[in-house]
C-alpha cells in the first residue's frame, strides 16, 4: 500500500518558517523539522529524539523547496535539515563566487555541525547527488558519518549525461548572455522537456520565483559548471559510489531526457547495488512529479538496509 502524501507546503509557508546560517560563503536558507533543533534534542519538546536525521540536498535550479510535499510524510520517520544551496532558493547568489560542488559540499558538512548532528542520512536529486558524491568521498575517512543515501535522477557518471540544448549554451562562452535573457517563459517550458508528469503552474511559479530572489538567473551561467566538474572529478566521485558504505539506494524516473533510464544502465553496469528502484511514469522530477511512488521507495529501501 502507497504512504498517503498530504497537500503541498506554499513557497510562503515554506520561507516564513525556515532560518539563516550565517556562513562564510554567504547566508543560507534552511528549514528543519522539528522547526529548531540542536542535533538530536529538540528546544520544542526539551527532550532526545529517538528519529534519525534526514539530510535533504536538492537539485538545479530549484531549491529545498522541492521537498515539500515529501515533507510532512519523512517527518514521521526522521527529524529533517534542508537547505538552499549557495546560489539557489532563498540563499545568496554571490556574482564572485565560483559555485563549487567542494564548497556546497562544505556548507553541508558546516551547517550540520552548526545543528550539532555528527550522523545523518541524505536524500538527494540532481545536483544534489553531486554534492553527496562528495560527502560520499570524504566519509570514506570518517566511518560512520553518512548512515544511507538515497539518489533521485542525476548525472552520477559524465558519459550518461545528456544536457538541455540550455544547459549546452549555459556552459558555452556565451553562457553569461544566454543566462541574461533567461524569461520565465523559457525557464518553464524546460520542465516540460524533462518530466512525464506535468508540474503544477503554481509551483514552476513558485520556482521562478526563487530563481529571481537575489537575481539568480544571472549566475546560471556559472551554477551549471558543475556538468564540468562532474568530468573533472570522475574518478572520486564514481569511486564513492562503488564504495557502497554506506547502503546506497538509486530511486529514479525512467522517462527523464536526462538522466532516465539509460543513466540506469550504465549505474547496474559500474556499481553492484541491489537498491534500484525505478519509477516508469516519472521524470526527472520524481519527487515532485510522484511523491508517493518517491516515498515509498524511500521507505522500503531504509528498512530493508536497516535490518
């Protein structure tokens, strides 16, 4: 039987009860679930959690937005972090920064001790999994840090990759152009490219809405330079794969243009994991296109990796 996925969380909603980490790259949005928390105590009750922590990292161009309908259904499970990654959502787009996976791999790691949590699990998408192949290759030294990870449609390995005509001409040298004449028109009508199942005209609002919070459609240009480094980086971040400590799980949409099936196969061929799970009728938006098939995936995989 299906996990029941209630109704969607409003951007509002979703930034009137988030906070600030004051880092040194900039300031970052995050939310938590309870809504302040100190590691594993909650100052809403004054007492432990027995839930783990849950670690969401979201994809480009969107923001930990993304998770909302994901959310109140996780926070029976586990005590939840989510942030706007640099450059995204409702942080700081600094036009200086370089927008490194090092450095919001960073931010991760720094806002997590900032919270005072020492282990946690990660559900990522997209440029997310980036991020967490990284978390992945510094956990090898740190045994016991990252506890599971569960990856939705991403560019895990170059080769499979297969960029937006946009993406293309994001990392072209007329990229700082193509991201000036980005329009709310053109920003949506990619969505349409990418997932099986239409997403709500609010919510690709709602998107670019964040998109243009602090003028972030000016730095895509430069946000999209992790296709580059996923180049770069190959070998460490297709090793922390192959690692499989900790329990990994694939949980992806079939019909993404992108990173679909056939990014499926090469991940059966390169990495022996029993955990795939692959959803026909979804995108590259599985979360937000099939929240419950996400989320039961999520579930089955976490108590299958735990006993």
């Amino acid at each position: 039987m299906s996990n029941s996925v209630p109704a969607k969380i409003s951007l509002e909603q979703w930034q009137a009860s988030g906070h600030y980490f004051n880092h040194k790259y900039g300031d970052i949005f995050y939310r938590t679930h309870p809504s302040i928390f100190i590691g594993s105590k909650s100052k809403e009750q004054n007492q432990p959690s027995e839930k783990p922590v849950l670690l969401l990292i979201h994809g480009f161009p969107t923001s930990s937005w993304d998770w909302h309908k994901l959310w109140f259904p996780l926070s029976e499970h586990y005590q939840l972090v989510a942030a706007d990654m640099l450059g995204f959502g409702f942080s700081d787009k600094p036009k200086s920064s370089d927008y490194r996976i090092g450095e919001q791999a960073d931010i991760q790691e720094d806002l997590l001790q900032h919270l005072g949590i020492s282990s946690y699990h990660i559900l990522a998408h997209d440029y997310g999994d980036t991020v967490t192949q990284e978390l992945l290759a510094r956990n090898i030294k740190r045994l016991g840090t990252i506890k599971s990870v569960a990856l939705l449609n991403g560019g895990l390995f170059p080769e499979t990759h297969q960029p937006l005509l946009v993406q293309k001409l994001l990392l072209s040298p007329i990229g700082s152009i193509v991201s000036r004449l980005m329009t709310e028109k053109k920003f949506q009508s990619s969505f349409d490219t990418i997932c099986k199942q239409p997403i709500g005209v609010d919510e690709l609002a709602g998107f670019w809405q964040q998109v243009q919070y602090n003028q972030g459609q000016k730095i895509f240009h430069k946000l999209i330079r992790y296709i580059s480094e996923r180049r770069l980086h190959r070998e460490r971040w297709v090793s922390a794969l192959q690692h499989l400590s900790p329990p990994i799980a694939l949980i992806n949409g079939s019909a993404d243009p992108i990173s679909g099936a056939h990014m499926v196969s090469r991940y059966r061929e390169l990495v022996r994991n029993e955990y795939i799970y692959e959803i026909p009728d979804a995108g590259h938006y599985p979360q937000m296109e099939t929240p419950s098939r996400v989320l039961d995936a999520f579930l089955a995989f976490e108590k299958d990796c735990s006993e």
